[in-house]
C-alpha cells in the first residue's frame, strides 16, 4: 500500500497534496499517484521542484558523476513542462521522477560504464543545478 500511518486521503479517495512522506522514494511515489490523479499540476510541477532541490542538498557530499547526469536530467526535463506551453502533460514530469528516483541507486547497483562521459555535463557545478531548481519554483 502506497500510503503509510500519517498519510491522509480525501473523500475523493485521493491522496492529499499536504501529506508528508516518511523518505524520498515515497516522495517520489507520492507525486507518481498525484499525476495519476490528475491533481493539480501546477502545483505538483512546484512539489518535483522542492523534491529535486532536497535531493541535490541530501547528496552534496557524495555529489558524483551519476548524481549530476539523473538530478540535471530532473530538472532539464522539470524545465521543458513547465516552459512550453505549461504542458498538461504529465510524461515530462514522470520522466524527471524517474531520473530523481535513478539518482538516488546506490553505487553498488548502478551500471556507470555503460555510457561515455560528457564534458559539458561534467562542467556542470552542483551550485548551477541549485539555483536552476530555485529558478524552476524551488521554495527552498
């Protein structure tokens, strides 16, 4: 079951945009049901935005390579819902979900040499991908 104790639903059997997760990945399942529901995107787009930053600030001193590429995915595909036309689609806002949800493997289940590295992503600093989520609606 997706909701633990502590989490509420509405009359509408829906999850409650106030509930609190007990870690990220019900975070991210969280916001997976609210897309489901078709619940109010503008808002989910400003809770993915949050979730991004938490994420960048839980991993400031493991920040790696694989964390940069999935987090700066994240937000590069946060940017394109939100930019073009405030898309009622969901499939951007899943797929930078997905990209939070990668970002978060442990090193010892990633498969980091299947893909070359970039330099220009290498350049990226993990203060440009903070402000670029704070730039996105971040409240933090």
């Amino acid at each position: 079951m997706l909701l633990e104790r502590g989490q509420r639903r509405n009359s509408a059997n829906t999850i409650d945009p106030d509930t609190k997760a007990q870690s990220v990945m019900e975070e991210i399942d969280i916001l997976f049901a609210r897309l489901d529901q078709d619940q109010n995107i503008d808002q989910i787009r400003l809770d993915i935005a949050d979730l991004i930053w938490k994420c960048l600030i839980n991993k400031r001193d493991t920040f790696g390579y694989w964390e940069k590429v999935h987090l700066a995915n994240a937000i590069g595909l946060l940017a394109r819902n939100v930019l073009f036309l405030r898309q009622s689609s969901t499939f951007l806002l899943r797929l930078s979900l997905i990209n939070v949800k990668m970002a978060l493997v442990p090193p010892e289940q990633r498969s980091e040499g299947l893909a070359g590295r970039d330099d220009k992503l290498d350049s990226l600093t993990f203060d440009q991908l903070v402000d670029d989520v704070r730039k996105l609606g971040s409240s933090r």
